[in-house]
C-alpha cells in the first residue's frame, strides 16, 4: 500500500536551536499554509491550541537500528514509538502549539518544535474534555 500526501503549508522560523519536543518549547514561527486552504483556517482564534501534523523532511530514512534509541538525557535505550524521535517508520510529527495571531494565511505560533521549511499535512484542534 503507498500512502501519498502533499503539504498544505511549510514552517517559517528564524530560529536556529529547536528544542526536541513543543512540551519544553518557548520558540515562535509561522505556519504559512497554502492560499487555497485560507478558507480552512477561518474559525482558529488566538489563545487557542492546535495539533500539528507535520513530516520530518530531514529524517534518515528508517532501520531496525533506530527501533530502540537512547533519548536525550536518558541512560537506556527505549523502543521507538515511547519517544518523539524524528527516527520512525513513517516520518510523521505531531505537536501541539498555542496560536499566537492569524494574519490571512499565516499562523503564528508558539512552542514550536518544527525546523524551518518543514511541511505541514494538517492542523486539527485541541480537543479537551
């Protein structure tokens, strides 16, 4: 089975340390989504939450050596999907960010995690309880 997707926007950030994970996160950016799509981000307010699907553009591509990985801070190897490792099967991220401003097609953003020009699959809302 072959999955296609194409991004509906990329990351903008002059940033040039991004922390590993948007929970430990204080930097900002933009999402600048396609134009086509601007119809999509009416009803996203400032102060709200927003999870973002993202690829790991810059991944290597994956091997069973990258199946158990030694995290940051950590003396012991631990299995792949109890991480945030950008090393995975499919490169997907997903981080929740606090929206900052929209302006037209631009989302700014904080906590971000994300590296300058990395594509964005889709933004779903923050769902609490």
């Amino acid at each position: 089975m072959t999955i296609a997707m194409e991004p509906i926007g990329f990351v903008s950030t002059d940033a040039k340390i991004i922390p590993r994970s948007w929970a430990v996160s204080d930097v900002e950016g933009d999402l600048v989504i396609n134009e086509s799509y601007m119809e999509g981000l009416r009803d996203i307010k400032p102060g709200q939450r927003i999870n973002v699907i993202f690829h790991f553009h810059q991944s290597p591509k994956f091997t069973s050596e990258f199946l158990r990985i030694k995290p940051p801070m950590s003396e012991e190897k631990v299995g792949v999907f109890s991480t945030h490792s950008p090393f995975r099967p499919n490169p997907i991220g997903l981080s929740l960010l606090q929206v900052l401003r929209i302006d037209s097609n631009v989302i700014r953003i904080r906590r971000l995690d994300m590296l300058d020009g990395t594509p964005i699959l889709d933004i779903k809302p923050e769902i609490c309880p």
